[in-house]
C-alpha cells in the first residue's frame, strides 16, 4: 500500500480551496450587486474574476485529487473517510475540521450561484418579453425551430387563416 500523503500538503491546498472558494463567494456577492444595478461593466469585469479564480480552484482540486490518487485513495467520499480513518486522533480532527469548512464555503457559493442564475434568467426573460413588444410580436407566435432557437411564425398562422 503506497504512503498516505503528507496530511500538511493536504491541509495546505484545502485552505488555499477555502481561500480560493471565499473569493468566489465575495466575487458572487458582487456580481449580484452589479445585477441588481444592471451595471454591465462591473459584470463584464467580474466574469473575469471569476473565470481566473475558478480556474485556481481547479487547479488546486487536481493537485489535492492528485495527492490522494498517487496514495491509492480515491477522491471521493468513501476515500477521504479511509483516509481520515487511517489517521490519528489529532490528525483526523484537523483534516475534519478543514475539510467541513470546504464543504461549508462550497455549498455557500453554489446557494450564490443559483440565486444569481435565477436572476440572470428572470433578467432575460424580460428582456425578451420587451424585445417582443418593441418588435410588435405577439407571443403567442413564438415557436422553437429545428435547432432550438426562437423563431416568429406569425406568417404561417396567417396563411393557415387563409
């Protein structure tokens, strides 16, 4: 059975996850501010930060996936719980507590997420609706075409009256 990995390296990259996961928090807290001020620049500079913090997040699951991969522990539930069996009393409480608090921070931000999609689609939705009413269609008139899109099939209609 190859060495367990060195529980400082894996506590090292769950704070960075935690770090890494709280700014995405704070990022998200933001972008649902600029949403609420429909200020598109702020948005535009926030998907950015986004994009590159979600990318060290990624970065950092990998090495901490990696860790536990070279060690013959699979990185999932069951495996960190062998993991943390395999561990001393105080060892065992300092990987739980650090891994509960990444878990914790993660849930959070995908609460965040979904409450900023919501508003992301309600937004479009009602772009949409304006869109429509500006353009003189008739809702009733949209149909979905061959690839998904949105379309106006107010011509068909009127032929079919005809």
């Amino acid at each position: 059975m190859p060495p367990l990995p060195s529980l400082d390296q894996i506590n090292a990259l769950t704070t960075q996850g935690i770090t890494f996961l709280t700014t995405l928090s704070e990022l998200l807290d933001a972008e649902y501010q600029a949403l609420q001020q429909r200020s598109i620049e702020q948005l535009q500079e926030l998907v950015g930060q986004k994009t590159d913090t979600l990318q060290q997040l990624e970065e950092n699951n990998q090495a901490r996936n990696q860790l536990f991969i070279s060690a013959g522990i699979t990185p999932d539930k069951p495996g960190l719980q062998d993991y943390k069996a395999r561990l001393n009393e105080t060892e065992a409480a300092s990987f739980t507590s650090l891994w509960s608090e990444l878990e914790r921070v993660l849930r959070q931000v995908n609460e965040k997420n979904k409450r900023n999609e919501i508003i992301i689609t309600r937004n479009s939705r009602n772009l949409e609706q304006l869109m429509s009413i500006i353009r003189g269609q008739n809702q009733k008139n949209t149909l979905y075409n061959q690839s998904g899109g949105k379309g106006n099939y107010s011509a068909q209609n009127s032929l079919g009256k005809a």
